[in-house]
C-alpha cells in the first residue's frame, strides 16, 4: 500500500482553515493509499516511513522560513517531497519576481528594500509593501505618497525583524477585475478563480486581513494561460512539479501580469472546484509510485 503524508500546520486549539484537508486524506484513502494529514514541525514523525510527502496547509512557515526550509532538505533527503526542497528554498523568497521578470515574464514590477536601505518610497503613485518572506498578506500593507511617514515606520518594524521588504505599485485594475489564481496540478492546468482585492486603503500592516475574499470559479483567458505557462517555464533547472499555483492581476495596460507564482503550499481551493479532487488524487499516486 502506498503510504502519502500530507504536510500541514498546526491549528493548536483551533479549527483548521484547511477546507480541502480532510477531503483529500479521504479520497486518497478511498484510492487505496494509507494517507495521513501531518504537521510539518512534528517532532515525532518518521518522514522517511512515507513514500510520498505532499506540502499542502503549511501555513505558518513565513513566520520561520529558514527552519521550514530546513526541515524540507531534510525530509526530502529521506523520501520523494512534492514539491522539491529546492524548489521550497527558492520560492519562499519572493525575490524570485525578479528572476522571472529577467526571464522576461510579465510581473508586476517589484524593487527590494533590505534591513539597512534607505527608505526610498513612491512619492507620485499608490504602492504596496510587504516581505519577502510572508503569506496571507501577513504584514502587507498599501499606501498613498500622503502615508509616507506610516509607510516608513512600516519598514522599520519589518527590517527590525530581518525582514527584506518588497515595494511594487498598487494596481488599480486589482479593484475592478480582481486576482485570478490558475491551478496546475501533475503537469495539467487543473482549474482557476477569481477573489477580490485583499488589501483596502488604511488596513494596518499588522492587522488580520481575509487572504481570498469573494472568491469564485474563473475560466481563464489565453493570454493568463499563456503568462502562467511562461512563469511555470522559467523556474530555474526546470525541476519537475506535482503542483503551482500563478496568481494574475492586470497590469495598467489591461494586460496579465504575475503576482505571485505559488510552489510551496498553495490552497488549492478544492471546495470551490470538487471536481478536481479526483485528478489531484491520480497525480499524488502517480508521484507516490514513480
């Protein structure tokens, strides 16, 4: 029997936000694997008992980014890990935006303000703030040139935590025809939504946001579909992925442009998209078995 371990967090005292978990360890084991759901920092568990370990809901790695990708070397220098330790180790930083832009996909343009840089902000156009190293829009923020000094007290708070800040302008487009999320799964484009703009003017950088607000089913055009499979392609070493999720806004010219390329522990959005849930399961078990 094939044994899956699907990564995940620790929820502590509360339910987990993880809709899709549940569904999937089911299914799986409908399929015929002995599948577990798991925290990933369990210190208890023998990853190398596992033929296949999935990162799903790890969602609190951002806050302990170095000891995360630490523990998935390790993981997956003791089983197959989906998606690969180098794969996690380079896109937990966002810093990647960059490469890719290099590589001429069409991102939204991001500069990098590190802990000791000046606080070179936008003085002519709304902008957004937030690290290098975060998810769920933890300590994101977005300003006018009159929040300047709001702004630069956000940068300190970040840079005093070692945290390099990412400085891109604010889309408008963002508010009209929001942030679509395609799915890839086994190598296939699996499915898509759309959700609304997550950061409203005046959210304080620290305050709780909702990280997929009105979220619905999207049926993509061909030149996101076009922009996701050109991100997909410029990933370095062209490393084989079992999932990604590419996160779209339009740029000022109406045209798609990357936010964000999720290959850690994107959500999946299966309770959106049931359907889905028996292709993921085929290609976790091909993954498993290859």
């Amino acid at each position: 029997m094939v044994r899956v371990a699907l990564a995940t967090y620790d929820p502590g005292p509360e339910p987990s936000k993880d809709r899709d978990l549940p569904v999937l360890v089911r299914a799986l084991r409908d399929a015929g694997a002995e599948a577990v759901a798991v925290p990933w920092d369990d210190p208890g568990t023998d990853w190398g008992g596992f033929d296949l370990v999935v990162i799903r809901s790890t969602w609190d790695y951002s806050w302990r980014a170095d000891e995360f990708v630490a523990w998935a070397e390790k993981c997956g220098a003791v089983t197959r890990l989906a998606n690969p330790p180098v794969v996690v180790r380079w896109n937990t930083d966002k810093r990647y935006l960059g490469e890719l832009a290099e590589a001429g996909v069409p991102t939204v343009p991001t500069r990098y303000l590190a802990p000791g840089d000046a606080p070179d902000l936008p003085d002519d156009h709304e902008y957004v703030i937030k690290p290098t190293s975060g998810a769920g829009a933890r300590y994101a923020a977005r300003y006018t040139p009159d929040d300047h000094d709001t702004a630069v007290r956000h940068l300190a708070r970040m840079h005093e935590e070692g945290l390099t800040a990412m400085v891109q302008p604010y889309l408008s487009g963002i508010d009209v025809s929001g942030e679509r999320a395609l799915q890839f799964f086994g190598g296939r484009f699996l499915h898509a939504g759309r959700k609304g703009a997550v950061l409203a003017p005046g959210t304080a950088y620290d305050a709780t946001k909702v990280a997929h607000p009105d979220l619905v089913p999207w049926t993509p055009t061909p030149a996101e579909l076009a922009v996701a499979e050109r991100a997909l392609a410029a990933v370095p070493d062209a490393p084989e992925l079992l999932y990604a999720r590419v996160d779209l806004v339009d740029g000022a010219d109406g045209e798609p442009r990357l936010m964000e390329l999720e290959l850690v522990e994107p959500n999946l959005f299966l309770f959106l998209h049931p359907g889905s849930v028996s292709a993921v399961v085929e290609a976790i078990l091909a993954e498993a078995g290859r």
